[in-house]
C-alpha cells in the first residue's frame, strides 16, 4: 500500500505491506489523513533512522477487517483514530505507556491502518471525511487546553496567539460557544480576517504593541502555543490572578521569566498536551451539538503529501490541511 514514510534519514512517498488485525485490533481503510505540525517534526526527530515509519496522527475511514475478541464494532462503520494512545480516563496527566500515533508506531498517512479497537471512535455524522479527518488531535488538544487546564467560563475573555494554527481554529469555535470573549492575534491581516469570521470578538497584529490594542482590555486566560515569540508578552497583557495555558512552542521552547513578576502577578501557568479518550467523547459531543465545522485551508492527495509538508512548515495556512487518500 502507498504510504508517507520516513526511512534511511528521509521522508518519501513510499510501499508499505498491508496491515492486518490480530486480536483486539481492527483495520481500517483510511480515507483522509488530517496534518499537525508534529508530523513535520518527526523526520529531524528520527534522524538518520533507517526503519520505515508511516507517519501521521490523524485519520479517518471504513473498518475493513476486525480482529479477534472485538464485538463493539462491525465491518462498513465510519471511524475516526484517536491518536492518543492508551490514556482512557481523564486524569492530572498522562498515564505510563502513553503516546502520540505517528511515532513509534506506524501512523495514518497510508491507505490503511492497524490499531487497537480501543483507539477509534464513530465519525460525527454532522462531519464530511474531510472534514473528520483533521479533528481528533488538534481539536482534543484544545478542549483539554482550554475547557479542564484553563477552567474557561462564560463571560471569561480569552487571548489565542497565533490564529491561524490548526488548533487555534477550534479555540475560537469552543470558546464561543461557552459564551466567552475571543481575542486572537496573527501576523497576517488574511488570517485576522478569518478569524474574525469564524467567530472571534477582536483580532491583533501578533508584531503590534498588544498592551496599546488591547486598550486596557486584560485577559482571563491565554492559550499559548507560539512560544518564545509571544510568551513574555501574553503574560503582559494576563489580568492579575489569570490563567495561561501552554500546549505548543512553535518558536522555541526555552524563554527567559521574570520570577518576580509572575509571583506579584499571582500568575496561575499550566501544562497540556493532547487529552484523554474521556475528553475526546466530551469534545466530539460539543462537535456534534454545536455543529462545529473544522477549518480546512487545503486538501491535498496523498501522493501531494510532501508539498503539504512545505506548506505547514512555512505557517502558510489557516486552519487544517488534509490528505485526501481515497474519493
Ligand atoms: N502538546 C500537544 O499535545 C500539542 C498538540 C497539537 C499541537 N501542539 C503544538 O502547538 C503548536 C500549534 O500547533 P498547530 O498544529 O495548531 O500549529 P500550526 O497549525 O502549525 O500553526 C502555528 C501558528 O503559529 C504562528 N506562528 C508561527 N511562527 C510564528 C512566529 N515566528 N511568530 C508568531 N507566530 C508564529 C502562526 O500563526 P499566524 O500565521 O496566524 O501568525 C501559525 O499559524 C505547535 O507548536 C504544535 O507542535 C502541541
């Protein structure tokens, strides 16, 4: 079957076996493979590796074979991938044996996968393949972020940076529908637009003085993802007391802190990283009842796949890019 692996230190479109089910595993024919930025990171993270690895967190498509011991699913049903691994219950922070699918073991940018029927769930019906295929990751890791770390509240005002990532479309959508004020920042005046249209109250210039466009305005919380580009200047524009979220670190992850600030500003900061298949059922439920609809910026067929790969680099989209496998 066509795959995107990284092999011998590089990343191709490739041949891999077909997959199949042992016990307690189904195999799925995926129709759509959505991108997050940890896939353009796992080639410089493997090196000069020389095992094939299929990459990719994210899919969607239709159980073609089912394994042993699974009763609770049937050959034709339409199913997302849960990528995060072995964390069912909702706890303070992953359990031992956690990981992300798409390194080490072999992920959603192929014609089919072999997983654990524990890591799949029914496709949202309001949702096309496309759309379903760019969900799962980023729109758990920001419910986690933003709904159990960040305690978000109706009439709470929240600061996104960076706008146009993947994650940050769902942050705009989840926070409104709680009833909160949606602040966003992007360096591009297009993705400002989009996010304003997609349902966010004010949208910044990430390279302005945000203290000077907020207006005096401060923030109850802030979803961080940038990293050292914004962090120092989120916690600026953090009311006393507020919360800061940090899932990501686009721009490097070692900043300078000063200790004295955060402690007279009784600044609250927390971690987060993807969540639990507690907190995918809760996100897929919203999805289903608010009707949310995942940004696409570009669909891409798989054999396209290393031009997606260049596009993500670059911070050229808004929203998700997909990899379209099957019509
Ligand atoms: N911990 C987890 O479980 C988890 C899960 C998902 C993602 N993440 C991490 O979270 C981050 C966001 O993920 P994503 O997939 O949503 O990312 P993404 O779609 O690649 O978006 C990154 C965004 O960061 C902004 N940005 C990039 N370079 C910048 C710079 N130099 N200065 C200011 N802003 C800049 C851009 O926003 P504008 O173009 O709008 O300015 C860009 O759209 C990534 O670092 C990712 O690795 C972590």
């Amino acid at each position: 079957m066509k795959a995107i692996i990284h092999e011998n230190g590089q990343l191709k479109i490739g041949e891999m076996q077909e997959p199949i089910a042992s016990v307690g595993e189904v195999v799925v024919a995926l129709h759509a493979a959505g991108m997050n930025r940890r896939d353009i990171k796992i080639p410089e993270r493997r090196g000069d590796a020389k095992d094939p690895l299929i990459l990719g967190s994210d899919g969607v498509g239709i159980i073609e074979s089912i394994g042993e011991g699974v009763d609770n699913w049937s050959i034709g049903d339409e199913v997302i991938i849960n990528p995060s691994l072995r964390w069912f219950t909702q706890s303070a922070a992953p359990p031992e044996g956690f990981d992300i699918l798409g390194m080490p073991d072999h992920g959603t940018f192929a014609e089919k996968i072999v997983i654990s029927a524990e890591q799949i769930e029914k496709k949202p019906t309001n949702l096309s393949m496309d759309e379903a295929s760019v969900l799962a990751l980023a729109a758990l890791t920001g419910y986690r972020a933003l709904f159990t770390q960040g305690q978000l509240k109706k009439g709470d005002t929240v600061f996104i940076p960076g706008a146009g990532s993947g994650v940050a479309t769902y942050l705009i959508q989840f926070a409104k529908n709680t009833g909160a004020r949606v602040i966003v920042s992007s360096r591009v005046e297009e993705k400002r637009k989009k996010a304003l249209e997609l349902g966010a109250d004010l949208a910044i210039d990430t390279n302005s003085n945000w203290k000077e466009e907020l207006a005096g305005e401060t923030i109850d919380l802030v979803i961080e993802s940038v990293g050292r580009a914004t962090f120092n200047r989120s916690l600026d524009v953090l009311k006393l007391g507020g919360r800061i979220v940090v899932f990501g670190a686009t721009t490097e992850d070692v900043i300078e802190l000063d200790l004295r600030k955060f402690f007279y500003g009784q600044y609250q900061l927390f971690g987060s990283t993807m969540g639990s298949r507690e907190e995918l059922r809760a996100m897929l439920k919203h999805v289903e009842e608010f009707g949310i609809k995942p940004v696409i910026d570009k669909v891409y067929r798989l054999e396209d796949g290393l031009e997606a790969f260049r596009n993500l680099e670059n911070s050229e989209q808004f929203g998700k890019l997909v990899l379209r496998i099957k019509d």
